[in-house]
C-alpha cells in the first residue's frame, strides 16, 4: 500500500530537478533584461543559465537521464542500418521521377475528360 505513495514521491522529485533547469533559464532572462551592464555580460549571462539547465536537465533530471538513453539507444540502432549504395538510390529516384510523371499525366487525362464532360457535353458551356 506505501509503493504507490513512494512512487509518486519519486515522480515529483523527479520533476523538481526539471522545474529548477527551467527556473535557471527564467532566472536567466530576468536578469538579462533587469540588469542595466554592457550587452555582452547579459548575453554571457544568457549563455551560462542555458548551460547549467542543459547540465542540470541532462545529468541529474531523471527526464534528461531517460532521454540521454533514448538519444544514446537511438544512436546505436542508426548504426545498425544498412543503407542502399549511391547506385541503388539513383535508382530509386528515378523510379520514383517516373511514377510521379505518370501518375501526373494519368490526373491531368482524367480531370480533362470530366471538364469536358461536364462542361461541355453536360452543360453545354464547351469553349
């Protein structure tokens, strides 16, 4: 009966460390435009609260951890692809070139056939 209790604990310590990287980047631009210095220490100090909230999110936020494994899992199933050779992609575009030209000439045959049918034959509003 505690585990799910505990769970929930968990989940929102969790989130705590994401709701800080986001208070770090807030904090960041509160201070680049309260702050009346040179332009390049408020970029500075732009620059460096996007840094410690990618570090905090990506290091220690449970969130960041998770999706450091999924980019990391992701990598490594990328590297298992085999990719097709410059002469089969070459190929295939032209297959696909051809197919869409076709499939163009078909559309362009049938939406000329039912104007003239329509307009035309029906209507009798042929030009």
């Amino acid at each position: 009966m505690n585990a799910p209790v505990k769970n929930a604990e968990e989940k929102s310590s969790g989130h705590l460390f994401d709701y800080l990287a986001i208070l770090i980047v807030v904090a960041g631009l509160v201070l680049f435009y309260t702050l009346g210095i040179n332009i390049w220490f408020k970029w500075g100090i732009i620059l460096i609260s996007l840094i410690a909230a990618g570090v905090l999110f990506y290091v220690v936020s449970p969130t960041g951890l998770s999706l450091h494994g999924y980019v990391r899992d992701s990598w490594r199933e990328l590297g298992k692809v085999v990719w097709p050779t410059r002469k089969e992609t070459t190929q295939f575009a032209w297959i696909v070139l051809l197919f869409v030209i076709v499939l163009g000439l078909f559309l362009w045959l049938i939406d000329s056939t039912l104007a003239w049918l329509l307009y035309g034959v029906v209507l009798g509003k042929g030009s």
